[in-house]
C-alpha cells in the first residue's frame, strides 16, 4: 500500500485548483499546505490532497516530464469515475479515455482517463471487485 505520492508541477496554483476540482468528486476534499521551510533544508513547498486527514498526493513546483507519472485514483461507483472526469475535463483536462468498461483489463473494470495541465496521465476508476 502506498502511503503518498509527489508530482513535481510547472504551475503550484493551477495544478492546486486543477486537483482539487478534479478530485472533489472522489471525496478527496482534505488540503494541507506544508512550507518547505519548516522542513530540513532545501525542502519544497508542498500542496497535499487527501481525504479523512490522511494526504496522499502532494504537488510542488519542479521539472514535469508527463510521460514520467501515471496515477490512478479509487472510485465508489461509475457515476463517481463519470463525475471526476466531468470535473476534470471542466477545470482544463485533456480527454485520455472516455468513462466506459475497460475489456481489455476486466468487463467489471470501469474507468476514465485524462491527462492533466503537465501531462501526467490520470484514471479514475471503480473494481466492483475491490469493494
């Protein structure tokens, strides 16, 4: 099980706005800011998303290789993978997969891919198997 992600961001502000809109649908509402500066030296700021005050995606400014990150994010339900990526295409996504069952990997496999402002590739997805 992972415990937390960082993806390095062109832009702090729009990646913050973009994930915190894309990933609202999800019930990933909690935010942390955390200054670098409280941390040993050399720290980055850090943006931090999550959900029942656990974080687990951090943001901070850096160098973006798109291709470098592909995260996938749990849904409850289809209708919540229909909404993130409503949410995600709406706050400046670029369509990667449309919300639809994902044969290739499972008929109960349930998804919908989007790239983000600095490319990485994200999946919101339901597994009925996984509940």
């Amino acid at each position: 099980m992972l415990d937390h992600v960082f993806l390095s961001v062109s832009d702090l502000d729009r990646s913050t706005a973009f994930y915190a809109a894309a990933l609202a649908p999800l019930g990933v509402h909690d935010r942390l800011d955390y200054d670098g500066e409280d941390g040993p030296p050399g720290h980055p700021d850090l943006k931090g998303f999550g959900s029942e005050g656990r974080m687990f995606l951090w943001l901070r400014e850096g160098a973006v290789d798109g291709r470098a990150a592909h995260v996938g994010f749990v849904a409850k339900s289809h209708a919540e993978v229909d909404a993130a990526y409503a949410a995600a295409i709406a706050a400046g996504a670029t369509d990667n997969g449309a919300p639809g069952p994902r044969l290739h990997y499972d008929p109960r496999y349930y998804a919908a891919n989007v790239l983000d402002p600095d490319g990485y590739s994200l999946e919101f997805v339901h597994k009925s198997w996984q509940r």
